[in-house]
C-alpha cells in the first residue's frame, strides 16, 4: 500500500505508524461524506481512542501537516481535488456511558442514538455528536447546545479542556469549537423531553428529499427568515448545473443526482445567492462546510 502512496501519503503514515489503528492512504472521501461528492486524503486515520485523535492531530501540527477532523460528514463539501493532508474520522469514538440519567458520549456516536435517548428534537439528524456540537446543530424545536453539560475538546496547544455550557459559546448553527476549530472529543448531555420521534421523522421525510445524497440545507436560515421560502420564491427549485440539482422537495437543499462534482455544487450556491440577491436583497450564507474555503 505504502508503495504506491503519494509524497504526503508517505510522510504522513511515517508519523503515524506507531499509533493505534488504521491509516489509509489516498483515501476517496466521497463515502465518507453523505453528498457523496470529493476527491481523495492524503490520509485518512480512524483512531480507536480520543488520546490516539489528539496524539494525531499534535503531530500533523508539528510536522506542518494540513489536518481536518470529519465526523458524519454530513455537512461537509468535500473539493473535487481533495484534501492534501490528515483527514481524523471520529468513527472509532463511539464511547457510551449514562451516569445518573446523564449521557457521556463520544464524538462519533451517530445523533440518532442520542435522539431516541433523550434527545426529541434532534430526530432526524444526522451526523455524529461531535459534529452537531460543533455546529450546534438543531430544529426548529431547539438545538444540541441546550443539553449540553460539559464538552471536552483539545486547544491549539496540545492540551484537552473540559468546558462548561457557558464557555462553549453556542449560537445559532454555531459554537466556540467551530470558530476556533478545537476538535470535540466527548460530550455530556442531559435528556430533553422524551418523546415520540415517528411525526418528527415523518414531517422531515415528506418535506425533506431524504431519497438523495445532499448535505442537508445548504444555508442558514436569515433572522426571522426562511432560505428554503427564500429559494423557492426566486423560483430556483430544479436548477441544476452537471449533476448538482436544488431539490424541488425543499429548495434548501441541492442533491446529487449521480455525479455532480464539488464545483457544481459550488457553481449552484453562486447562482442560488445572485438571484437571491436580486430578487430579494438578502445575501444567503453557507451553513454547509466547504473544506479548504
Ligand atoms: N418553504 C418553502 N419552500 C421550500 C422549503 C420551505 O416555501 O422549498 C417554506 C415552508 O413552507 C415553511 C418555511 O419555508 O413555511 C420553513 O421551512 P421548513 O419548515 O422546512 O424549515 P426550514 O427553516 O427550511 C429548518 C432547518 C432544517 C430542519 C427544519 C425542521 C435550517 C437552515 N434548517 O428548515 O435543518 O430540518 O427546520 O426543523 O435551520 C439542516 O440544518 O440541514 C436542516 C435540514
């Protein structure tokens, strides 16, 4: 495998070798993302622990190494070129431990599991605990960060911090952890009003196009307004540019058809923002995350 791995692959599985777990080289990254689009990684690592994660990303830092952590990659466009550096799937950090009705997660246990714990709002989600902290992510019935109790995330520095929810800096689609780029490691949550996940789940599959690959909404709601109304209303539901497509179900969202490339998504949200923009003077921003932007 070694062999045939580019220059970075190389470099990167020398800094690694001694670390639990797999390493693979020149890793395709569109069956890691659920838009199923994006070229390769250098490398992609899974570690079996946190302290593997933070052992790796400390070394991709001091040997220069471009890194990126990805958890469900659901809301990530991945470039048709790649990523020329580390890629850490939190797959492997799937810790799970309740402690006085009090859930102890790790970064990659899928939100679906979370959701029918104790986590009502959150149905239909996907991704990965450490992602939805990450961006805070929600419903319009509430968001992530309300239940959160602590967050333990690693600094620039090497060191792993635990933080309490007022440091965390949770905001609409948004925390301290996105801003700063601090990977999460473990979170812990206290259940939100148990309930009934089949209407939440059902609502989204009716007005949602949960039969194709996509990235969810692509923008993030402007104050007291809809991107979805906004889209449709500037009449941009089946535009399409190669085999990137705004959905007629739910015009937030593009999908891939088959094959649509990273730039046609892009192309897409240019488009998409022009006419929004001109129709309505409002300047739609991205709540996807384009890698490497
Ligand atoms: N609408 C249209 N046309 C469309 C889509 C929506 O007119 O093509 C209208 C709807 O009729 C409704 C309004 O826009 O009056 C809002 O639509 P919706 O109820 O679908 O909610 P949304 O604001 O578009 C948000 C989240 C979704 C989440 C739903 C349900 C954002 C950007 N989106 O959508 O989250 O699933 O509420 O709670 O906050 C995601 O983040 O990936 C996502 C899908």
């Amino acid at each position: 495998m070694e062999a045939r791995a580019g220059d970075g692959a190389r470099a990167l599985l020398r800094v690694l070798r001694d670390l639990p777990g797999e390493v693979c080289p020149e890793e395709p990254l569109a069956p890691h993302t659920t838009f199923r689009i994006g070229g390769r990684a250098a490398a992609l690592y899974r570690p079996p622990t946190a302290d593997a994660l933070v052992e790796a990303v400390v070394r991709a830092r001091s040997h220069g190494f471009p890194w990126l952590l990805l958890g469900g990659g659901s809301k990530v466009l991945v470039p048709d070129r790649g990523f020329p550096g580390l890629v850490l799937s939190t797959a492997e950090l799937r810790s799970w431990r309740e402690e006085d009705g009090v859930l102890v997660a790790g970064a990659g246990v899928p939100l679906s599991r979370v959701a029918r714990w104790g986590g009502w709002k959150l149905a239909g989600i996907p991704g990965t605990v450490g992602g939805a902290v990450t961006m805070n992510a929600g419903t319009r019935y509430g968001s992530i960060g309300e239940q959160v109790l602590w967050v333990r995330a690693l600094l620039p520095d090497g060191r792993v911090r635990t933080f309490a929810p007022v440091e965390c800096g949770f905001a609409y689609r948004d925390s301290l952890f996105r801003r700063l780029r601090l990977p999460v490691l473990s979170v812990a949550l206290r259940p939100d009003r148990r309930g009934d996940l089949a209407p939440l789940l059902a609502e989204r599959a009716r007005t949602q196009p949960l039969d194709l690959p996509s990235a969810g909404c692509v923008f993030r709601n402007p104050p007291g307004q809809s991107a979805g109304w906004l889209i449709d209303q500037a009449g941009l539901k089946g535009a399409r540019i190669g085999d990137a497509v705004v959905s007629e179900r739910h015009a937030n969202f593009i999908c891939n058809l088959g094959h649509a490339r990273a730039r046609d998504v892009l192309e897409l949200v240019d488009l998409v923002q022009d006419r929004v923009v001109s129709r309505f003077g409002v300047r739609l921003r991205l709540e996807l995350e384009v890698v490497g932007a």
